[in-house]
C-alpha cells in the first residue's frame, strides 16, 4: 500500500463481558479501505468476540461501530450483510448436503419467496467467472475438501457484494499451498477491487506475507496497531504474550526396549459415500515412538482415524492392542490406556451444550471417585477434578460450568488435550492438533506430545502438517489413496522424495 | 439462568397465543370467547370435582409423555407412544385375563409387568431398527403406531371378543377384583401415584446417574459419545425401552383403573398428546408434571364445552392441535431472543 487510505471500519472502544469474564475490554480496531489487516492474539484473546461484534453476532456492552465514518446500529449478522459487511466463520457453517450453488444462492440475505432457479444458476455462473476461485458448482459440500469448503465460503460472501471481509481463521484448516492460494487471491482483490478484510489468523507467515497492517490483542485488551513492514514476527509475539519467547527445544530420549504396542494389519475401510478409502494399511507403533502418517487431506487419513476411535466400523483387517484385538469399546480403551486427540475437537470429541467439566469427565464419570454406589454421579468430584485440570492446562473459561461451546477454539482444544493426557497413556492417537492453536500453545502440544513419548507411549501422528511431523516423528510414513507409499525417518528424509509420495506419483 | 427463565417464557408465550388463535376459532363458531375460556378453566381446575377430572387424565399424559422424552434425550425422535401404550394396555389385559381367580396382588403385580415389558419392547425394536439398520425411528415408530392399533382391533372384534359386549366391542374383563383402586375417597385412581413416581425416578435417572449422562452424550454429539468408547447403540436401545415401558405402563393403568377391559378407549389419543406434553417440557422428566396436568385439564374441560354451548366433542383437540403447532414453531426462536442475551453480567 502506497498511499495511506481512508478507515472504512471502525470498531471503538468495544467492551464485552460473558458474566464473570471480561472478553474485550476497550479494544479499538480501524481497518482502511482496500487493505488487508490482520488481527493477532493468542487463543481466547477476544479476536473472534471482536468480529462477532461488529458483525451484530454479539451486542458490545460498550463502544461503537463505525462503517464510513457512519456510525451503524448494526443489532444482527443480517443488518451487517446488507450494508455489504459479511463474514466467514471459525467453523464452516456450510449446508452439507446441498450442492455448492444451493449453499451460495441460498445465503443471500434478501431471498425472493420463490426461487427461480434456472434464472439463478445462469446468473451465478456467469458472475463466478470473475471470482478468484472456481469451484464446481453442482458438487455436494461432502464431497469437497477442506480447502475447497473455505472457498466457497469466501466466495459466497464475494457475490454477495461485499465491502468488508471478515476472516475468522480461514487457513487453519488448510495446508500451506492452500492458505498462500487463497490468501494470495484475496490480497489481490483488495487492491483491484478495493475490498477490505480483516484476517484472524495464528501464522506469521502469512502476517508477513499477505497483510498491509496488524492490530495484537492480549486478553481482551488492546496492544497495538503497526504496519506489517515496520513488525517482525518475534515482535509480534512478544506483542501477543507480553515478554521475550524463550524457545525450549523438543527433549527426545532414546527409548529403552521398545515393544509394539498399536499393530493395524491389512486394514480397509469404505467412506461415507461407499468408496473405498483404506485399501489394506499395515502399521506398527512401538512404546516410546512417534509414527508420523504424512499426506494431503482427503487420503484416508479421517477414516483411519475414525476407525481407530470407534466412529466407524472397518470392512476387513485387524488392529490389534497390547496382542489384543481392539474393538474401541471403553473397557478396553481404559485397560490399555488408550487415548485420542482427534481433529476438529468440538465436532469429534465434545458435546458443545454440556459443561468443561462434564466434558472433562468423559474417560471417567464412571469410574469411583466420580461414580459411586454403581452409578451415581459424584458431581462433587468431578467439578472438583475439572478446576484442577483447568488449572493445570491452562484453559481459558469463565469457569467449569461454561458450555464447552463457548470457549474460544484454542481452549475447547485445550479441554481436550486435558481429558486425553492428564492421566497416563499408553497408546495416543492424534489428528491435527494443532488446527487454530497459536504458537505458544503449538509449542506446549509439541512439548506433551513428546514428553508422552519419553514416558514410553506409542504415539500415532496423523498431520497434514509436515514441518509438524518432521519435528516430532521418529519413524514417518506417508499415506496417499488410502496406502501408505513410503517409509524413511526425519533425519534421512528428502522432502523432494515425500513430494512426490504425497502427490500420488 | 437465562436458558431457565427461555424454557418457561418461551412455552408460556406459546401457549398465550395459541388460545390466542383458539378464541378466534371460537369466535367464528358464533360463542362468547370469555365464556368458552372460563369454561375451560372451570372444566378443569375450577372445583375440586375438575381437579380430580384433570388428574386422571394427566396420569397417562405423564407416562406416555416419557417415551417420546427420554429417546428425544438420546437424540432419537420417537412418536410412537401411542402404539406402545395400546400394546402395554394389550398385553395386561391378557395376563389380566387369563390369571383371573389367582391372588389380586399377584394378577396386577403380574399386569403392570406385562405392560411394562411389552411396551418397552415395541420402543425398543424402534431403537433397534434405528441402530443396526439405520432405520428413521420416527416413521418406524409412526407405523407402529397403526400395526398397534390394527392388533387390537383384531383381537377385540375376534378372539377376546366378550359377546357381551354389543355397541363397543370389547375384550373379557379383568375382573373387578383385579382393578387398580382410588387414592382415598376421591376419584383420582391410583395411576397418578405410577405417574408421578416414574417421572421423579427417571429425572433422577438422568441427572444423577452415568447412566443419564451416557444418554446426554449421546443426545449430544454422538461422535464424542463413540470416541469414548460407549456401547452406543446398546444404550439407545436401552432408553428407547424405558420409554417403551412407561408408555406400556400407562396402558396397563388406563386398563386395570379405568376400562377394566381391552377396547378402542386405548387409543384415545394420550399417546399423540404425550407427545407434545413431551414437546413443552423440553424432555425434562420432571417438567412433565406440570405440563400433563395442564394438557389433562384442556381434556377434560371438553365435556363441560359440549354440555354448555353445544361446541363439539373434538373442540379440545382443536386447542390442542393449536398448542402442538405453535409450541414446535417456537422451538425456532430459542436462542434468538435479544432480551435473553447474554448481555452484561447475567450471561
Ligand atoms: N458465548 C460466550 N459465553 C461465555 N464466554 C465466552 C463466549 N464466547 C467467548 N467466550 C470467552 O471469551 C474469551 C474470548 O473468546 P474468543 O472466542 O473471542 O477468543 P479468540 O481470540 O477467538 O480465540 P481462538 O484463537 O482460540 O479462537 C474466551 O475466554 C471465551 O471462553
Ligand atoms: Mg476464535
């Protein structure tokens, strides 16, 4: 950006309390016409409360929303929409079941009472061919990927006229060949076709990379504003946790006399749509070492996982336990202390309408001390249990009784990581976990990931994340068309070679 | 407390207005709105007479409004507690039947079993279908309501016929001495006590036990349930018995309190009203109370209206139908309420 432009956003001074919690206190944040601004905290920092308020999702308590030097009574998502302010939420909030069409068309915020279809389709399609991405348009939202998802998301607030662009996290989702796509994509918009966006996101990189300017926000509060060539990212994370990072690298202990504890054989698995997506994965995970599983999206990463966690049943192969056919039922998940950190953790693992503390609770509500007499739950206990948990993982919630949907992304993960590592384990499995965590938390996985390992657990690591699988991984394989192609360690990989495994070729 | 004080606004408002919409459907039928509406209350809580009318009818109410609530936890919706209530009735009026002349106690302990068992059953087999093959419960649960219907006819006009019987086919009766007596000198059987009871227990069910908590799990993301390693599909099938057997048990109350044979009476409509009791309460067992004693009332006022202004018989159901749409219409609304919001220190 050359020449500085005008504020075409202003949300001043904005103030939210959720009860006893304070989110947003006296935050101000200005973003100029046709630049791309980003807005940086760690989890819970109030970045995603901020945008829902300018977006009328939430009602500020104090403080004011200015849209071109108007002040707007924006009360709901809806009046935003119309003054051509739309947003893309932390969570797709797509319609899975429809095509990609039905999903944009039906978002409009004025809908006529009877959809002419036809008349529809051919304007959509005409108005898509100006758009960044293209996307087949009669596809069912199931059959896309992530990466594809966000952008119809994008898109559909594109075509609908919009102005401003809010961006909750649209990369943590996507590797990082796609988030340079789409944030590339968006970047140029904004100078052609003078579209504004704020970007929440928790990589510097594309900080550094796609943004003109950057608002940091610690809990709750207000740190600062600067354009992105005058910051560098290790500034920008002392901004966001309030001293100098000191980095602990990862300890790795050589383990003594590995055994196999997690052995998957011959192993195939169908789809939701019925298509095959495992085609016989033999595995084998040893106590005291990380196995790193490799891949783009879409492999067979998501139904192994979910075989593994009891979601869905395979359609032939063994996996076998401690020598022991494992079936995920719960008594065999307590005796050989077996525990997962899937993906997506609210829509995996959690109830959202229940409490942090019952979501706590659900390896153990029905063990003693939490179930007592055969049965009766010891709220008591298990009240007691989640405020010490609370503590010792530092999630960020009003307070035990918080739905755990209220939490902000990184601690609604944080809940998870606490249900899954707080007690001993034997066999971990996990998925992504990383998606949407900011860099303080990132390294605080990394570290339990690997101090689980030294403790002698095995540890299966599905990532789409490479760095992340090169850094922890003591063995690596990569899974592609639901096979696994390759097999080599972190310290002989050539990432020219995994590539081309990746790729399918 | 905003969610507390949405569950009861939200109903009450529903309910204002549906006799909102009644009283122009009185209105256009030529009768004095004020009038009707007092008469409806008069009919059903106005004398210790009405009271009592109310209760018995609010009995079942409470037990067939079970078996849609406590699946509806698990996440399951299930309207079949009218099939299940008429097969519960079924089955106790045959065990009635055929162990007359044994001890009483033994013949209503040995009924109330039978109700139990076979109501639950039928639910059961909804959950059944559900889980293994993927059946939709609530159109499997609807049929079943018609196959229910279907035996009773069969039975009653052929097998069990009683010849005595001339203008409502009916089955044999019980006999006297196995009916189920009144709670001291009024006309409230003793159904109300079972009904009562089972909501009390089964709320406590759900809120103290792992039990009711593996159900809220499940209820609430199924996903999160299996990654724990519940037997999902055994705990769904286990509710949908519970269910089943309430629903069964106020068949074998309707029987042995009320009828004291097997005849069409059965399926008066108190498994479809459940429903909506169920619907109201928001499938909270204890909220179930006051909710059939309110939905009782609106029945039994209905022969005070045919009595005093010639409406006809089928006028409550009109009311009722009302509530029904107008209280699933206002499920749209919770959470949307800005004055519900969390908006400074009372989230
Ligand atoms: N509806 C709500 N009720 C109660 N507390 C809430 C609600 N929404 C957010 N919070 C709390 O407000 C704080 C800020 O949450 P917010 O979602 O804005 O964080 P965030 O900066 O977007 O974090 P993340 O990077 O993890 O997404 C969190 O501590 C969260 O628990
Ligand atoms: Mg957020």
């Amino acid at each position: 950006m050359n020449t500085v432009s005008p504020y075409v956003l202003e949300a001043i001074n904005i103030s939210k309390r959720f009860g006893e919690l304070i989110a947003l206190d006296n935050v101000t944040l200005k973003l100029r016409a046709a630049s791309v601004h980003a807005l940086l905290g760690e989890n819970g920092a109030g970045k995603s409360t901020l945008v829902k308020c300018i977006m009328g999702y939430y009602q500020p308590d104090v403080g004011e929303v200015l849209f071109g030097d108007r002040q707007q009574a924006i009360t709901q998502p809806h009046d935003a929409l119309l003054l051509g302010i739309g947003m893309v939420y932390q969570h797709f909030t797509l319609i899975p079941n429809m095509s990609v069409a039905e999903n944009i068309i039906l978002s409009r915020p004025r809908l006529p009472l009877i959809i002419h279809w036809r008349k529809e389709m051919a304007e959509l399609k005409r108005r898509m061919q100006g758009m960044p991405f293209q996307i087949p348009l009669d596809a069912p939202i199931t059959s896309l990927s992530a990466g594809e998802k966000q952008k119809v998301e994008i898109i559909k607030q594109l075509l609908l006229n919009t102005k401003v662009l809010i961006l909750d996290e649209p990369t943590s989702v996507l590797t990082p060949t796609e988030a340079d796509e789409v944030l590339g994509k968006i970047q140029t918009m904004s100078r052609e076709q003078h579209l504004s966006v704020l970007i929440i996101t928790h990589k510097f990189r594309e900080v550094m990379n796609f943004a003109d300017e950057v608002t940091v926000l610690r809990k709750g509060r207000y740190v600062g504003s600067a354009r992105v060539d005058q910051v560098s990212p290790p500034i920008l994370a002392a901004m966001m946790v309030g001293h100098e990072i000191i980095n602990t690298p990862l300890q790795r202990i050589p383990t003594t006399n590995p055994r196999p504890l997690l052995k998957i054989a011959d192993l195939k698995v169908t789809d939701d749509a019925g298509v095959t997506a495992l085609t016989g994965l033999s595995l084998s995970v040893n106590s005291g070492e990380i196995v790193g599983i490799a891949g783009v999206s879409g492999n067979g990463q998501r139904e192994l996982m979910q075989v593994m966690a009891g979601q869905r049943a395979a359609h032939s192969g063994s996996i076998t336990v401690n020598a022991e056919a494992y079936t995920a039922s719960r008594a065999q998940m307590r005796r050989h202390k077996f525990h997962c950190l899937p993906e997506e953790p609210l829509r995996n693992a959690c109830v959202a309408s229940m409490s942090v503390a019952d979501n706590l609770a659900f390896r153990r509500f029905d063990r003693p001390p939490f179930a007592v007499h055969n049965g009766l739950l010891n709220r008591k206990a298990i009240t007691q249990r989640a405020k010490e948990l609370i503590h010792r993982f530092a999630i960020k919630t009003p307070g035990p009784s918080t739905p755990v949907g209220n939490l902000s992304g990184g601690n609604v993960q944080r809940t998870v990581l606490a249900r899954e590592l707080a007690d001993e384990v034997d066999v971990l499995l996990v998925a992504n976990p990383c998606f949407g965590l900011d860099f303080g938390a990132v390294a605080d996985i990394h570290q339990q990931i690997m101090a689980a390992r030294n403790r002698g657990t095995a540890v299966l690591l599905i990532s789409e994340d490479l760095d992340e699988i090169l850094e922890l991984s003591d063995r690596l394989l990569v899974i592609s068309n639901g096979k696994l192609v390759h097999e080599t360690t972190p310290e002989h990989a050539e990432l020219t070679t995994i590539g081309k495994f990746m790729a399918g070729h | 407390m905003h969610n507390f004080m949405e569950s009861i606004a939200i109903p009450t408002a529903a309910l204002v207005f549906s006799l909102l919409i009644f009283s122009g459907f009185v209105a256009f039928s030529g009768n004095n709105v004020l009038e009707v509406l007092a008469a409806i209350y008069q009919g059903a809580f106005g004398s210790w007479f009405s009271w009592q009318n109310t209760l018995v009818r609010a009995a079942p109410l409470m037990l067939t409004a079970l078996c849609t609530a406590l699946p509806a936890r698990s996440g399951l919706i299930i309207i079949g507690g009218e099939g299940a209530m008429v097969v519960g009735g079924l089955c106790a009026t045959l065990t009635g039947i055929s162990l007359n002349g044994l001890p009483p106690f033994f013949v209503i302990s040995s009924m109330a079993c039978s109700g139990v068992l076979s109501g639950g059953a039928w639910i059961a087999a909804v959950g059944a279908l559900k889980h293994y093959r993927n059946v939709n419960e609530t159109i499997s649960s609807l049929l079943l309501n018609y196959i229910a219907i279907a035996i009773l006819n069969f039975l009653i006009l052929g097998l069990l016929r009683d010849p005595a019987t001339l203008n409502k086919p009916s089955s044999f009766p019980i006999g006297d001495a196995n009916m189920l007596g009144t709670i001291g000198t009024t006309s409230i059987h003793a159904g109300l006590i079972f009904g009562l009871v089972v909501c009390g227990l089964l709320w406590f069910v759900i809120r103290r036990t792992t039990f009711g908590f593996s159900i809220d799990m499940i209820g609430g993301n199924i996903r999160a349930a299996q990654i724990s390693g519940l037997a999902v599909g055994k705990l769904i099938i286990i509710t949908c018995f519970l269910g089943g057997a309430a629903a069964g048990l106020a068949g074998m109350i309707e029987i042995a309190a009320v009828h004291g044979r097997a005849n069409t009476s059965l399926n008066a409509g108190y498994g479809y009203a459940g429903i909506l009791v169920a619907f109201i309460a928001r499938y909270n067992p204890l909220a179930i109370i006051p909710v059939a004693i309110l939905l009782g009332g609106i029945r039994a006022s209905s022969g005070l209206l045919q009595r005093s202004f010639d409406l006809p018989d089928a006028t409550t159901l009109v009311l009722q139908g009302i509530i029904f749409i107008v209280i699933l219409a206002s499920g749209a609304v919770y959470g949307r309420l800005n004055w519900f919001k969390p908006k400074g220190d009372s989230p």
